[in-house]
C-alpha cells in the first residue's frame, strides 16, 4: 500500500533521491501520528494487536478504501471494524430503484440500519396497503409492533416481532450514537410490552430469510417467503423481497396486485396503465 502511493498524494514534499517508488515507512509513520519503530514492528508482525483507532489512522495515511480498511483490521485485529453509518436521505439509487420497478408481481422494499422503508415498488404498496412507506407504516419494526392491523395479520406475528428486535439490537450495538435508531427503540419500548421484554433479553439476530402466512383482507392468506439482500454501495440499506410458497398464494399476490395497478390507473384516468397492468399479468403468466 505504501508503494502505490507519492508523497504529493498526501500532502507531503518529495525530499531527496527515492530507491523505490512509495511512500517512506517515516512518512506513514509520521501520517498516522505513531513511532516509526512501532510501525515498523506493525510491518513485520511483531506489534501485537493494535488498537481500532490506530488502524483507521494508518487507513486514512495510507488511503485506504472501505474493503481495504476492513481487511486491515481483520488481519490486524481479527474482528471487522466499526462501519460508518452511511447518510440515508438520499434514498436508493437509480439501479437500485430500477430493480424495484422491475420486479412487478413481487413486493419488494428497501429499509436501512433502524428499519426506515426508504423505497418500495407498486407490489409492495398493493399488499400492505396505500398507507405502506408512511406514518407509522414508514418503518418496518413500528409498523409490526404498533399498528393492531399489521399484527392481525401476520399470522406468525411473534416469530417475525422476535427477529425484528434481535436484528435492532445488533443494529444499535453498531450505530450506538445513532439518533434515529434510538428514537425508533425508546418508542417501541415505550408503545409495546413484548418488546420492551424481549428488548430487555438481549437477544441479537440478523433478519435475512424465512417464510410467513400473511392473511390479506382481499386476498386471503398468502404464505411467502421473505429474503433480505445487502443493497450496493450502500452498506446499511437492505433490499426486502417477498416471494409465493406454492401455486395458491401465486394467483392470489398475482390477482392482488393485477387489481391494485388496475385501480391506480383508472384513479388517474389512465386507460393506457390498465392496458399494461393487462400485460404485465399475462406476462406473469407465460412466466408461470
């Protein structure tokens, strides 16, 4: 790392003839504000375990990019480094927006570290309901643990609620500072017993796959699976998807949703939107 980099590349002045091309273990030294017998000895593997802090100053010295700062530390240290929350209010990317579009017969949504739904598609609007990405229905766990009807229809409710809140709290053991993800947790343990209990139990998970019934009030029940994907260039945005378990539930999120972008167009007075939410169901279809 120190030989891809020249001294003008970080501020300093090239003084005297250079063997190799580089940075000067001195320079790295002096850079990341430690000895430069320590960084020696960092070099050829006789430091010990360095601190956290240390590291990330030798990673900023050296210009490191996130991946090459994590594979620092876990070679260093032999743990990942703390991640640096990412600012959110810029949404999803055009991509990202664009593969959310693209799958029209399959609820999708995108949240990030507190569970704030920064993004979702029509299909995800037809089965949760228009208030879906608003209000209370504009944060996943709220959504879960403090709207009566959300809960009424999770029919494996305490299932979902349980690895909600160990995915939280292995959130906020990341982001501890984080105002949002504590804002999000005081009312949640202000507004709903069970999970200041299970809150309490310390309980840490990771939400990334499963399967759920959902009883919709138009549809019926609906038994799908759920799969939670990284989203990219964006380390704590998640991208949701929601997929039919079996042929019934197929027809049943297909009419569902067939029926919600046909209703959206005739709102808008669209009667070209009726025509290709017409196609979009027989390409569904040919699909199957």
């Amino acid at each position: 790392m120190r030989g891809r980099l020249a001294p003008e590349d970080v501020g300093l002045r090239s003084v005297g003839r250079r063997r190799t091309p580089g940075l000067r273990r001195q320079e790295v030294a002096e850079l990341a504000a430690v000895s430069i017998d320590w960084y020696i000895r960092l070099e050829q593997g006789r430091a010990g375990a360095p601190g956290s802090a240390v590291l990330d100053a030798l990673a900023e010295a050296l210009r490191l990019s996130p991946v090459e700062r994590e594979y620092l530390h876990l070679t260093a240290r032999g743990e990942a480094p703390p991640r640096p929350l990412l600012d959110q209010r810029g949404g999803v990317t055009t991509s990202l927006r664009a593969i959310l579009d693209g799958m029209p017969m399959l609820p999708a949504y995108v949240v990030d570290h507190s569970f704030d739904i920064l993004a979702h598609n029509a299909a995800a609007t037809a089965m949760f309901g228009d208030g879906f990405g608003h209000g209370t229905a504009s944060n996943v766990a709220l959504l879960l643990f403090l709207d009566p009807d959300a809960r009424r229809g999770q029919l494996n409710w305490e299932q979902i609620a349980r690895e909600t809140v160990g995915a939280l709290r292995a959130n906020a053991a990341k982001y501890p500072d984080d105002p949002r993800m504590q804002a999000v947790i005081a009312r949640l343990r202000a507004g709903h017993r069970d999970f200041a209990a299970w809150w309490g139990d310390h309980t840490v998970g990771e939400r990334c796959s499963g399967v759920k019934r959902v009883a919709h009030p138009a549809a019926g029940v609906l038994t799908v699976s759920y799969d939670m994907f990284s989203a990219p260039e964006a380390s704590e945005q998640r991208l949701m998807v929601l997929t039919p378990v079996d042929a019934e539930s197929e027809v049943r999120l297909r009419g569902l949703v067939t029926a919600h972008s046909r209703r959206v167009a005739r709102e808008a007075g669209d009667e070209s939107g009726v025509g290709e939410a017409e196609k979009v169901e027989k390409a569904a279809v040919l699909a199957g």
